[in-house]
C-alpha cells in the first residue's frame, strides 16, 4: 500500500476505532470488574461470551470501513493521471491597437485576444518524454484582427476560434548519453534545435529565434536527432513535412517540407552556430518576410542561419545579453529570366534582466525581414528596405503572473512606402 494511502488509512481507523474504544470503555469497566470479582468468585461464561462478540462485531465493522476506504482511494487512483505523467499550462490575454494596420490588410481598432495552453508530458521509463500539448485561443477571426497578420502576428497568436485541440504532439527518447531523438505528428524544426537564441519577444512572432526567417517553422508531422557534447560541441538534424499525413506523401516532389541541419558550439556564457535549411515549396518563412520575399515558395530552396548570443556573467546591471541573426536563402531551381532568386534578413535583440525588481525583463530588438535582393538576371522590380522593431518590459507581480506592456513599429513593411506601422499592446500571462 502507498504511504499516502496508509496515511488516509491509518487516520480513517482512529476516527473509527474512537467510537469502538468509547464503547469497549463503556463495557469494560476495571473498578466494576474488580468489585465483581471480589463479590463472586467465579465469572459467568455467558457473559464474557457476550462481551466477545459484542467486540468482534465492532472489529468486523471496522474492518469493512478500511476495506471501503481502499476501494474508493483505488478508484480515485484509477480516474487520475498515472504517477510519471504532469501538467503545466499557461493563460494569454493581451489587448492593443496597431497604427497603419489597415494597410496591410488588416484595421486600426483596439482588440483582444487569448490564448490557453496545457502541457502534458509522461515518461515511461525515466530516459524518455510523450509531450503533448492542449491549445485554445481565438483572435476575432482570419482577416478580422492584425494579431494574425505576418508583420504584426502576436507572438502568443493562435486562432482556434475557442476550440481546445491538439495543439503539440511527439515523444522523444535518449540514444546513449548525449543524444536525443524526436518523432512525431504534430512538431516544428526549431524544437529540435540547439537553442540559438536567448531574445525572448515581447510582441511580434518576426523576433523569435533571432530573426523568424529560415527558422520560420510549421506544425506538421516530423523527426529529428540531436547531439549535444559535454563539451559544447553540438548536431541536429531534423525534418518536418506537411504532405506526410496526406496524398503528397512525405518528402514526395509535391511535398511541402524543410529540413534543417545545425552545427553549433555552446558555454554558459555565449554560442554561435550555423543551419543549412533544405526548403521545397516552403511558406512559412513569411512570418518576417517583405510580399515579394514571401512569394519565393515554390520550387526547391536553400538557406543559411547564423546565430550567435552572448550573455554577461551578472544581471541586473546595464550590460545587455545581446543575440544576433543573418539569413539568406536562394532559388535552387531553373526559373525564368527576372524571378526573384536570392533574399536575405538580419536580426538584433538586447535584454536587460533584473533591473528594477527580480525577474523583470527590458526587450529591444530590430529586424529587416527577408527581402529579395537578387534574380535571375535583372531583377523587374526592386523589393523595399524593410525595418522592424519592438520594444517592452516585463515584470511579475508573483512567480506565476507576467505582465508585458510594448511597443513596436516598422518602415515598408509589406511593399510599398506607405506600410508603415506603430503599435502598443499589453499582454498578461498566467501561469499555472
């Protein structure tokens, strides 16, 4: 029996051996049994035949109740998570407005939005995880909100329109002592990575990962291997495909998939890697990416990442962790005299930590998204010079609850001079 179950059990029988002992007192009496003793000098065997079973059926009764007890604790156990499995979530809310939102497609109304998440994960023998992740929100609708718009897109943003779904889904397992393996339905590149960014975002989706651009990822079925050293040295691998689960099949001439290998050195203090992104009929790099750049999506492509952070020995002092990105990505394909072919996007992100209370976080962070900067041949048109940026600071008023108020803006966002943005917005994060 389980300590927590002998502790409900052991509390369960004094309550009810309280009553029984009242009873037995009662029955019992020594001063009476000494006075009978000392009037007679023989006890009745009738009566203490009585006595015996008056106690045995106290006993039997007792018993029955710890058996009732057991049986509902076994049926709570049943009903409940299996002992290696736990739950983390999280509850998004943020409210805010964006300047110039009508003109890349979306409006200049103060909106909101949420989302809520719930993270399962169980081990099923010590050296392995099953994660799995629950995920509702809802953004006022595609088309209705700039919170899903690809230079606006909230980094919290996912629209189920109020439906809980599965959102994450994969198992990873341990070969040996530094290698990981991932396989999967539902997974992105970048969470098989080394980690090759330490800028977290305060607003926009177009900073993460230091520069959203060959690291623009999907959620689709995929598998990946990654091997980290003692010595920092570290390798991934990893594919995910979109026609996997459908008539495309994975990794099919119709196939939409990316497939990213990364090479990477990492101390505690800073880390510097290179990606080499293998992209057919890939899309999602549009989360930062200018029109025209994010019309180069059909055919095979190959990218470049390059990523390096750098983090002081001490917070709470003026000095920045600094994190740093470069991207490029070319056409592999024949394609005609004038396509777009070569783009490229740099990014930069510093944060100040513990600055004015434990915890806090002060964000900045520019970006040029990808834009395209060569084609076959002469180029028909010239794509614009893009420039985003946000700026935020975070605090917690308790270990549980963030509250993150920004601002961000950007020049020829979309593609022409007249998509500039500025935009604020606050956004509180429970965690539970």
């Amino acid at each position: 029996m389980k300590l927590f179950q002998q502790m409900l059990v052991a509390g369960a029988s004094l309550s009810l051996l309280a009553p029984v002992v009242a009873q037995a007192s009662d029955v019992v009496n020594l001063e009476e049994m000494n006075s009978y003793t000392r009037s007679k000098s023989k006890t009745s065997k009738l009566d203490n035949k009585t006595f015996i079973n008056e106690v045995s059926e106290d006993i039997a009764n007792l018993k029955g109740r710890v058996d009732g007890l057991e049986a509902q604790q076994n049926n709570f156990e049943a009903g409940a998570f299996s002992s290696t499995t736990s739950m983390d979530g999280k509850a998004v809310m943020w409210i805010g407005a964006v300047d110039g939102g009508d003109n890349i497609g979306g409006n200049e109304a103060t909106q909101t939005g949420y989302v809520y998440s719930m993270n399962l994960n169980t081990s099923f023998n010590g050296d392995d995880n099953l994660y799995v992740r629950l995920k509702s929100g809802d953004v006022g609708g595609a088309g209705d909100s700039q919170w899903d718009l690809k230079e606006t897109y909230h980094i919290e943003t996912k629209d189920w329109n109020d439906s809980l779904s599965v959102d994450k889904l994969w198992y990873t397992t341990t070969i040996g002592d530094n290698i990981t393996a991932f396989v999967g339905p539902r997974i992105e590149n970048y969470y098989m990575y080394i980690t090759p960014s330490i800028y977290k975002p305060g607003a926009l989706k177009s900073m993460k990962l230091g520069g959203n651009a060959n690291f623009g990822a999907s959620t689709d079925v995929g598998a990946g291997l990654k091997w980290e050293s003692e010595g920092g040295f570290g390798f991934a691998t990893n594919v995910v495909s979109k026609g996997a689960d459908g008539a495309a099949g994975m990794l099919g001439k119709t196939d939409v998939n990316k497939w990213d290998t990364q090479v990477a050195y990492t101390t505690d203090n800073w880390h510097l890697s290179a990606t080499l992104s293998n992209q057919q009929n890939w899309s999602s790099h549009s989360y930062n990416a200018t029109a025209k750049a994010a019309a180069m999506k059909v055919g095979d492509f190959t990218g470049y990442a390059f990523r390096g952070y750098w983090r002081p020995e001490d917070s709470g002092t003026a000095t920045p962790e600094i994190s740093v990105g470069y991207d490029t990505r070319s056409a592999d394909d024949e394609i005609a005299v004038g396509a777009d072919k070569d783009s490229d996007s740099y990014f930069v992100g510093l944060t100040w930590k513990d600055i004015f209370q434990a915890d806090d976080r002060i964000g900045f962070a520019v970006t040029q998204p990808l834009k395209v900067t060569d084609c076959n041949g002469t180029c028909t048109t010239t794509d614009v010079d893009p420039f985003i940026w946000e700026a935020y600071y975070a605090f917690r008023p308790n270990d549980s609850i963030e509250v993150r108020p920004a601002v961000f803006g950007g020049t020829n966002v979309e593609d022409s001079v007249e998509d500039d943005i500025f935009g604020t917005v606050l956004t509180t994060t429970f965690k539970f």
